[in-house]
C-alpha cells in the first residue's frame, strides 16, 4: 500500500506568487502520475487554498481533477468548510449529514481516518466535544487492522519552528493524544500546516509532518538546486515495519 500526501498548497488568486503555488501544485500531481507502481490513493492534508474562496477551489480541484489516483482531503486553517463541502461534492468522500469533513477510508490493510481540525478565524488547530465523539466513533468501528491518522495540526509539540504547539487550547490537544494513544491501534499520523518536515513521536505513535508543496511557502534549509523545486511524501507500507516515508523531490 502507498499513500501520496500532499499539503499547503496554499492556492490563491491575489498573492505575488499565485503562479508559482500554481505550478508547484500541478508540478506534484504530474510527478505522482508518472510513479511506477502507482500509489493507492492521494491525501490532501489542508490549507488547499488561502483565503477560502470558491475560485481558488474551482482552480485546486481542476488540479487534483488531472490525478490518477482517488483523491482525498481535509481542512486546514486557511479553509472554508461550505466551499470546501461544495467545490468536492463529485469527489464522495464528504458526507453531507456531517457538520465537520472527518470520515474513514476502509478499502486498505490499514483504515485511514481523516480528521478536521480547523477553528474558523483561527491558524491554530481545534478539536470541539463533537469531533472527539466522532473521532472515538471511527476508532472503535473496526479494531481488527491498524488505523493511521490524517490531520492538518500536529496533536503534539513540534520542536522546529517558533511555536511548538499547534492547537488553540493545549488541554483539547491533550484531550485528542488520549483518544489517540488509549486507541491501542493507532499505527501512525500524518500532518501539514508547520511548513517545515519532520517526525516526532506521541507515546509510540510516529507522528509525521511534511512540508508545504508551496515552495515559495516552506521553510527549513534547501540547497540551491533544490530550494524552487516542489516536494510530497510517499507513505509506503510494509507489514513488518508499519509505514516508512519517502520524500520525493519533484524534477529529481
């Protein structure tokens, strides 16, 4: 099983550097549709767009459109919900009865659980008693495989970067690493939203956030050659060893 994540796109029409979002956007998707084998799916882990307006969605999903591979998505801070519900609605990962976009994906040795963790108004993350019921519903519904974990916030402190917690209240993010760790069967969780890459671990559970396809977005260090080029991540799954993590490097 391979699973294709990407994250801050960051798509938007009044910026200096739209275009360039824009190619770095189209450059992963063409790279991923070129990969032999094929991965299983694509994940957006958030900030698809930047002010959430329906035009930067029309031009994300005309994007995503061009993949080979079903797409999935959730919400990031800079994403409007409505729009979001409405420019994804052909996709039919999004249930209409849902106040929040979180849902499962069960067709895969490892159930993929996609959690919403965007605060209107707010760049930090959110987890209200309603999503935590949701999230213990999801967990419970089937303990016979692993489960790895999509959000847009890391649910943990992240060492790089100037502020290592990512969530609006620090007691709800303790709240969420409960449910997580007392699972029991939570194999890994996969992030965005800090710009920059790197892994952690909460309990035992690896937790790992990548960078912003944004090139012009991201930080961290990058040589010359490489610091205009888009990156995404491959999460290739092996029985033994859970799941190991590529960073692909676009044009390279």
């Amino acid at each position: 099983m391979i699973i294709a994540q990407i994250s801050d796109t960051h798509i938007a029409l009044d910026a200096q550097d739209a275009d360039q979002r824009i190619r770095d956007f189209e450059a992963v998707i063409a790279d991923i549709n070129a990969l032999d084998p094929q991965p299983d799916l694509i994940i957006h882990t958030g900030d698809i767009v930047h002010n959430g307006m329906a035009e930067e969605y029309t031009l994300a999903v005309d994007i995503l459109s061009k993949a080979n591979a079903p797409v999935y998505a959730i919400p990031g801070n800079k994403d409007e919900r409505i729009k979001m519900r409405k420019a994804f609605s052909d996709f039919g990962f999004i249930s209409p009865e849902s106040e929040f976009i979180d849902f499962c994906v069960d067709d895969f040795p490892v159930r993929l659980i996609m959690l919403d963790t965007l605060q209107p108004g707010s760049n930090r993350g959110d987890f209200c008693h309603q999503r935590m019921q949701n999230l213990a519903e999801m967990l419970g519904a089937d303990k016979s495989k692993p489960a790895a974990v999509f959000m847009h916030h890391p649910p943990c402190h992240i060492d790089v970067g100037p502020d290592p917690v990512h969530f609006q209240n620090p007691e709800t993010m303790l709240e969420l690493q409960d449910i997580l760790k007392q699972s029991g069967h939570v194999a890994s969780i996969f992030c965005g939203h800090v710009h920059r890459s790197t892994k952690t671990y909460m309990g035992e559970i690896p937790v790992f956030v990548m960078s912003a396809v944004a090139t012009t977005l991201r930080w961290g260090e990058y040589s010359e050659h490489t610091k205009l080029l888009p990156t995404y991540c491959l999460h290739k799954l092996d029985e033994n060893r859970g799941f190991t993590t590529e960073t692909r490097i676009v044009g390279i």
